[in-house]
C-alpha cells in the first residue's frame, strides 16, 4: 500500500489526505497542534478547517514529523509557503531516500523569489526526480465535498508523477500528468495575485468585462514570466494556468479572491488582514512575483498594481487608472 505524511492540517492539507485514502493510500496528516491532531484522531473530524467532512480511518494525524515520514512514499507539504524554508529544514534529516516531496502550495518566497519546488530541492538537498507539485483548480471545500475536478501532478520525471497520479486518482479526483514543474508552480503562484486583482474589481462593483480582462491579461503576463523561466506555455492553457485562474477568480470560495474583494468595498489593509483567518498566499507573493519578474526584465503590470494596493496602500481605482492609461500595446506585448 502506498504511504503518504501530509504535512499542514489546514483546509488543502486535510482535503489532499482524503483524496489519497480514496485513491487507497494509508496517509499520516501531521500538525503543528495537539488538540487539532487528538480531535483529527478521535472525532475524524478537522473542526478548525473542514468541519462538514468525515475522514476514513485509513487518515491518522500526528504531531510528531518522524512517525509521519517513517516508510513514507510520498511527503506532501501543504503548509504556508514563507513558513516552508523553517518548517522542512526540521523535517529534512527524517525523510528517507525513497521518499518523493509533493508541493501543494502556491507561494513564491520572499526575498529569494524562489519557486516552492526549488526550496525543497535545495532544503531537502533532493534531486528533481524526487521533488512534485500539485496544481490545478481545487478549491479545497469542493474537493472535501467530492464534487468532481481535475489537478496535475508535475515532475521532471514522468514516471514519479505517474506515480503520483495513481497514488491520488479517485473517482472525483481527475490528475493529469506534466513534466513542466516550472510552469505549473508559476500559474499557481501568480493566479493568485490575479485573484486579487479580480476580487477588487469585483468589490469595486465592476462587471464581467473588467474581470474577463485582468483574467486573460493576467494570464498573458504569467506566460511572460513562464516563457522567460523555460516554461511550456501550453501550460498556461491548462488546468495548473487558465483552469486555476478562473476558479479562482469567480469563486467566493477563494480567500484570494474573498481578499480583493475586501479591499476592492473600502476595507482598510489591517481591516481586510483582521477578517482573513487562512492563508492568502497572494498577499505575500505578489511581493515576491514581482521580484521575480523584475529579475527576469519581465513586465507584469497587474503583478505591479496589486503589490500598490496592497503593499504600499495606493487606492484600488487609482491602481486601475494606472493600468488603464498604459501606452497601447499590441496584444502579444
Ligand atoms: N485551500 C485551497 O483551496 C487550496 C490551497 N492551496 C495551497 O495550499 C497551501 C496551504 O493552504 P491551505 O491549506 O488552504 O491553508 P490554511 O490556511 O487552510 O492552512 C494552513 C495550515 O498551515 C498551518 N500553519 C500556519 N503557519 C504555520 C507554520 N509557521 N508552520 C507550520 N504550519 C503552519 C496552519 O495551522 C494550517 O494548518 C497554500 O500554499 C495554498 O495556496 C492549493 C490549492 C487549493
Ligand atoms: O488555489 C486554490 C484553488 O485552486 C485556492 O485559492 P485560494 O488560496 O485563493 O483560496
């Protein structure tokens, strides 16, 4: 049987495991604190983050790292992306050679604008062989509730990402296979900053072709950045670019999107901080994507405006006067 430690006992986390122990796999859920892991064991229930949902037995949690690595095939980590450098380096010297590190997450790094993939590559000291990222439009509570998607599953080596796609094939749960890592990280690290964008709009009261626009020039902009990093942009045509930005940007489920929203209806930055209690990775890595981008001599102008708004406090209409008076471009540019 294939075994899985999960590590983050939020909402993608615990939903992740319950994809895998429907697919077959015995799976650990490791978390930060004891009382969510007793109630986790105890109710099969995670009351913090996904309350409604009834997790098999073949679900343990656990706070101790080492008990979950222990035989592991796959160690999939879906803890917030800044949090992950400090939390893996713990982890590291407890996983063994045959275990592949799975990223669920959707962070670039601050200050090193590294990609998730790369940190692990570089804290775990793994080869690309055994580092894989999911993505795709999997908002977690859809998922939870076993309402159909698909995700891919990328690796540089296609037979590992094989793998993981049978170990996380479930009747609701559709994984398509890609080997472009690069590609799929960076549709879900910036479809999140697009998320924003589009939530503020969307607070702003504007309608559907304001929000048609920052989706498909939000996506011409994470192809640039793609094509310059040696992503395939076909990529960005599929589930991990195009499909996770339009779930994202339509659905009140998305707290990225929630958070624009916010801002978008007046909402002061402490205010729209306060009411957010998950994580809203855009909020952080639109910081780091433009210093992605910057490093790359990559134009990203919706990139640039969300960080106005919502790092250096500029109002969400003179950020969209800004980008509406750009010169004019051909569409490719
Ligand atoms: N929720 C969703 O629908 C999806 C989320 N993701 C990605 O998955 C990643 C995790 O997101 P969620 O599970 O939704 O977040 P969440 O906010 O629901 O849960 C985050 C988890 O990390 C834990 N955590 C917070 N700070 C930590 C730290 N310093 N060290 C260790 N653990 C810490 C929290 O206690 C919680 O268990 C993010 O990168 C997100 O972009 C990807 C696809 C879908
Ligand atoms: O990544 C997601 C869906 O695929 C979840 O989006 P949010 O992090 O904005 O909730």
């Amino acid at each position: 049987m294939t075994r899985c430690a999960v590590f983050g006992t939020g909402s993608w986390g615990t939903a992740f495991a319950l994809v895998l122990a429907d697919a077959g796999c015995e799976v650990v859920l490791w978390g930060r604190r004891k009382e969510l892991v007793d109630a986790v064991n105890t109710t099969r229930v995670n009351p913090d983050y996904l309350p409604q949902v009834s997790l098999p037995d073949s679900v343990r949690a656990t706070t101790d790292a080492a008990e979950a690595l222990a035989g592991a095939d796959f160690a999939v980590l879906a803890v917030p992306s800044q949090t992950l450098r400090e939390n893996l380096g713990a982890w590291a010297p407890l996983i063994e050679p045959q275990t592949v590190l799975v990223s669920l997450m959707k962070g670039i790094e601050l200050g090193t604008a590294k990609r998730m993939s790369e940190v692990i590559a570089e804290v775990a000291g793994v080869g690309p062989e055994r580092v894989a990222v999911v993505s795709g439009p999997n908002l977690a509570r859809e998922i939870a509730n076993r309402q159909p998607a698909a995700s891919v599953v990328a690796c540089a080596d296609e037979a590992v990402a094989k793998r993981l796609q049978a170990a996380c094939h479930t009747p609701y749960f559709r994984p398509y296979t890609n080997t472009d890592v690069v590609g799929c990280e960076l549709g879900g690290a910036v479809k999140n900053v697009i998320g924003l964008a589009v939530g503020m709009a969307d607070g702003m009261g504007l309608g559907d072709n304001t929000k048609a626009t920052l989706i498909t020039r939000g996506l011409a902009e994470t192809t640039r950045l793609g094509l310059a990093l040696g992503a395939d942009p076909y990529t960005f045509a599929g589930l991990a670019g195009m499909g996770d930005l339009v779930a994202t940007c339509s659905s009140p489920l998305s707290r990225n999107h929630t958070f624009g929203t916010n801002l978008g209806r007046g909402m002061s930055l402490a205010e729209t901080i306060a009411a957010t209690r998950q994580t809203a990775e855009g909020v952080k890595s639109c910081e780091s994507v433009l210093d992605l981008a910057r490093r790359n001599g990559v134009d990203m102008p919706i990139v640039e405006a969300v960080v106005d708004v919502v790092h250096n406090g500029r109002p969400t209409q003179e950020a969209l006067q800004a980008l509406m008076s750009r010169s004019a471009k051909a569409e490719r540019h």
